[in-house]
C-alpha cells in the first residue's frame, strides 16, 4: 500500500577495543501512500479502502549496536553487529470508499501512533581510502513488532491485519572517521 522509498541514517561509532564498536543510528523514514486496496464489499458494491495523502507513513527511528571486525587492521573491513532500537510511528488514516454505491468515510484511523521496539544483525563492511575517509555497505536483519491498530469502526477490526515483520534493508555509507 505504500511506494518505495528511501530511508535517511545518521551513524556514530565509539571505538572500544581494536575489534569492538559502539554504534548509535538515528533514521528517518516517510512513504507516500496514494493507492487504493480492494477491502471487501459493502451492500454487494466493491468497498475499497484508499490510502490518500492522510494514510502516507513515517516513522523516526534509534539504534544501538555493538560491532564486532572480523578483520579490523586491513583496508576492507568485514564485521557484525546486533541491533537493539525502537520506531516510533505517526497514526495513518484510510478513507473507505464505495464507489458503485456513492459513499465514502473519510479519515477513517488506521494506524494509532506509537513505539515499537526492533531487533536485529548487521553485516557489513568498510573499505578504507585513507586514515580517514572510508566508503561501507551493510544488510542483515529487522525484526520490528507490530503496530498499535486503531480498530476505529465496529466490524472492521480485521481491515488491518498488520503483524509483526522481517525485514532485510541494505545500506550505504560514507563516512569520516576522526
């Protein structure tokens, strides 16, 4: 229900040890919704329910990870590091809309506003230009817990069947180390 989008980070790291790094993420993301999804039927009319400028997304995020280097002397550095953090998410609204049928509710919640914690493994690495200037690129795994529904309407409680979910996002990273 939502175009793709592109998600900003902001990264520090603390080094520990020679291996060991504290990191602290900060993201921003927001995704504009502007599609309509069959959601069932209304007096036998097709009922749709339409995520217009109201239902778009955003959410701010915080991160803490410890990442350990495999390979912390050489110019490509490989490492790990689990993730702890939380989202906290902006309240969305649909518009239901029966088009056959002339109606529509409009600014319907959807979504409550809330926080969600988050869990996960990056795996990365880091190329060294220099002392310090260094270019990187990381995946891995998200788990994120679901989102508070907001179940606004009698009878459409199960309108959003929102859970828990995986994710696997990419980053990449440029970066000045001092």
């Amino acid at each position: 229900m939502y175009a793709p989008d592109l998600r900003l980070q902001g990264l520090v790291g603390y080094g520990l040890a020679p291996k060991l790094e504290m990191i602290a993420r900060g993201t921003w993301y927001k995704a504009d919704a502007a599609t309509s999804l069959e959601a069932g039927t209304w007096e036998d009319k097709k009922l749709y329910a339409v995520f217009d400028k109201y239902g778009d997304y955003e959410e701010v995020g915080a991160e803490i990870g410890l990442r350990y280097y495999i390979s912390a002397t050489a110019r490509l550095k490989s490492y790990v590091a689990p993730i702890v953090g939380a989202r906290w998410l902006t309240e969305t609204y649909i518009t239901l809309s029966a088009p056959d049928a002339g109606s529509a509710i409009q600014n319907i919640p959807f979504q409550k506003k809330g926080t969600v914690p988050v869990f996960g493994l990056d795996l990365g690495f880091a190329f060294d230009f220099g002392e310090h200037f260094f270019v990187g690129m990381d995946t891995g795994i998200r788990y994120q817990s679901a989102p508070p529904q907001a179940n606004a309407l009698p009878g459409l409680e199960q309108i959003d069947d929102s859970d828990s979910k995986w994710s696997a996002p990419v980053a990449l990273s440029v970066g000045v180390r001092f």
